[in-house]
C-alpha cells in the first residue's frame, strides 16, 4: 500500500501531521507499541533530514507498506541559488560541519555537497563517500544529468571491511541501529530518501 504524498519543510511545516499519520498507520499494520515507536522516531529523523541542508527546503513524504514491512520515502527538488552555495563552502571551509558528528549530520553534508558542483565539492568531505558512488542516467532527467547512489547497508558493508574506517558515528546512530538500509539516490537536483525497515 502506497500512501497519499503528505507536504513537509525543513522549518517543520507538516510534520505533525506526517509523524501522526505514520503512527497510525503503523498501529493499522499491528506494530507493538516499542515498534511504533521506531517506526516514528526513523520518520522524525528523516524529516530532520532537511534541517541544513539548504534553506527552508520542501518535500514529499510517504510510505509503503506491506504488511510489517515498510519505506519511508521523503523527496525534494532542492535547487541551491549561489547564497546557499556559499553558505555550504563557508561552512565546510570553516569547519562549522564538525559539529556535524553524527550519521545524519554527515548524511545531510553528503547531500549538500553533491548538489554542489564538482569543481565547488572537490575540497569538502562528508565523511560517507565510502560506498557512494556515481551513476549514468542520461534518460532520468534529461541528457547530462547526474545522477548519484548510496546505500547505508554497502556502506557498512564496505567501512567493515576496511577495518571500520568511516563507522564512526553509525554505532551511535538511532537510523543506523533501527534502520535494515537507508538509500539516497541523487538526480539532478533531485534528491529521493528511502528509509527500509521490517519488523
């Protein structure tokens, strides 16, 4: 079952109104109450997720569901104007992201940067480019698109066989303990999260 698209911003707008439709729906799909309670707090963090990424960013939220399993879906043209631009290198340049320590924090520093030009990211690092790769998909969105891939489950995959290099964070990560995977696939300036968990 696929849910109606709910509107949610970065500055909260919507949200309510999202993380009450999830509960109630996940007490439809006969979750205990421990398991409603991830299911929530893994749709509070996504939504979370458009806090800094650039401005007041809007975006589609639903699900799917298929009995006790289920995908939290959050997507967003995100189009950087050049103050937001600066905003994202000031900070990296700055070292202002190092507050940015936990695995959302460095997954919302990924995605800015790679909406960001190659020449403007060349400089930045997230910190989780370990497993995220680049794609060819000319038909996406038209010819020249670039198109991105990351998984959390490869890059867990990948950090443990390079000895854990890059897991910092991850263990102490609510997403990252509670979540099966977590995808983000990057179009253009198309930006599509799935967050995949079975209970």
């Amino acid at each position: 079952m696929k849910t109606e698209k709910k509107h949610v911003t970065g500055s909260g707008l919507g949200m309510t109104d999202t993380l009450a439709m999830t509960e109630t729906l996940g007490r439809e799909s006969g979750l205990t109450k421990k398991e409603n309670l991830q299911l929530r707090l893994l749709a509070e963090e996504l939504c979370g997720l458009l806090r800094g990424i650039a401005g007041d960013v809007e975006a589609a939220y639903w699900l799917d569901i298929d009995k006790k399993k289920f995908e939290i879906h959050m997507e967003s043209e995100i189009e950087l104007t050049d103050e937001m631009r600066k905003q994202i290198l000031s900070a990296s340049s700055s070292g202002e992201n190092d507050a940015e320590k936990g695995f959302m924090g460095k997954l919302r520093v990924m995605i800015a940067e790679t909406l960001l030009t190659k020449a403007a990211r060349s400089s930045m690092k997230s910190g989780l480019s370990l497993g995220f790769m680049g794609m060819s998909s000319p038909s996406a969105q038209g010819a020249g698109a670039s198109a991105y891939q990351w998984s959390m489950k490869k890059y867990k995959e990948e950090a443990a066989a390079r000895n854990n290099e890059g897991w910092d964070g991850l263990e102490r990560s609510i997403v990252a303990n509670i979540a099966d995977d977590v995808s983000v696939r990057i179009v253009g300036d198309n930006v599509h999260i799935i967050v995949y968990k079975q209970f």
